[in-house]
C-alpha cells in the first residue's frame, strides 16, 4: 500500500516540475507560476496530512488485529486444553461405570442381608443332636 502512495506522490512531484518547467518556458511570469506551485504544494501538504493519518489508522488497526490473533491463538489453546481434560474425565468415568458394573452382585448380596435388620430376622438353623443331648443331662 505504501508502495503506490509513494508512487502517485512521485507522479504528482513530478507533475508539477513538468508543468513549472513548461510554465517557466513560455510566456508566464514568475509571480503567476509562483501562486499555482504555492496552490500545489497547498494540494500536496494537505495530501501529506491525510496520508499520515491514514498511516497512523493502518497501524492502529494493525496493532488491534495482532492483539485479536494472539487473543484468538490462547483461545484456541485454551480450548485444546479443556478437550483433553474431558477426554481424561470421559475415560475416568468409563473406568469408574466398568468397576460399579463388576461390583454389582457384590452389593445386591449385601443390599439383601441390609434388609435383615436383627438376627431374629434370619431363618432359624436347626439345632444339633449334640445340643439336644447336652440340654437333657
């Protein structure tokens, strides 16, 4: 962009050079050639200013757009991150379904004898003979 700036700013420099040399050769006086060369180089300063307002914009904007880009990359990294937290969350939750699964007989068993609240709640086993003989002596 500041290549063609520069250009045209050449073009028009030499423009004018070209257009004084052509005033100054002919029949013009030099106090006529001096009031458009002032109006020129009016034109030009004015041209100077809004190109370096413009300057100052385009890096502005250039500064902003570099801040979005690093904002956007941490971003993205951020977000890699947090994929492979909940990748290691998911496979820890399927590990911890797989041994809840396999220790499902084993509470069922106890959950059974949970609901048997005092011995009496038990089925009575049936004495012994030896019981029954030591009862009597």
């Amino acid at each position: 962009m500041r290549s063609s700036i520069t250009g045209g700013r050449k073009a028009l420099i030499a423009g004018v050079l070209l257009a004084g040399s052509a005033a100054l050769s002919g029949c013009a006086t030099e106090d006529y050639v001096d009031k458009h060369i002032a109006v020129v180089n009016a034109r030009i300063d004015q041209t100077d200013g809004r190109l370096g307002a413009l300057e100052g914009h385009v890096n502005e904007v250039s500064q902003k757009a570099d801040a979005a880009a690093a904002a956007a990359q941490a971003a993205g990294s951020a977000a890699q991150g947090a994929a492979a937290t909940a990748q290691t969350a998911a496979a820890d939750a399927q590990r911890a379904n797989e041994s809840i699964e396999k220790m499902q007989p084993q509470v069922a068993h106890l959950w059974s004898h949970h609901n048997r609240k005092t011995w009496a709640d038990h089925p009575k086993k049936k004495s012994s003979k030896r019981s029954k003989k030591s009862s009597k002596k």
